[in-house]
C-alpha cells in the first residue's frame, strides 16, 4: 500500500529545496573577495588567451 503525502508540504518542501539551490548559486558568484575575482578573470583571460594562440588560420 502507498504512502499518504501531504501535497501542500511536498508543494512547501520543494519549495524551499529550490530557495535553497538559488542560495547557494548566488553565494558561489557574489560571495568572493575583490582578489578572489580579479584572480579568476585573469585565469580566463589566460585560458582565452591561450586558447586563441592555438588556433591555425585557414
């Protein structure tokens, strides 16, 4: 036999894992020091960068 669910605090529960994935996005891209980012844009412009001076011209 199956399980009773409460649909409106499986509809609240979801809600709240989604709050909680869009938290922790932000605290990835907004939650780093001014020298952390500066860092990380230097690594991709070197990456970039390389990556251009790689390629063969046709």
């Amino acid at each position: 036999m199956a399980d009773i669910v409460n649909l409106r605090m499986a509809r609240k529960a979801k809600a709240r894992a989604a709050d909680k994935a869009e938290a922790r996005a932000n605290r990835a891209l907004h939650g780093r020091t001014r020298e952390e980012r500066k860092t990380s844009e230097a690594e991709i412009a070197r990456i970039a960068r390389t990556v251009d001076g790689a390629k063969r011209e046709d």
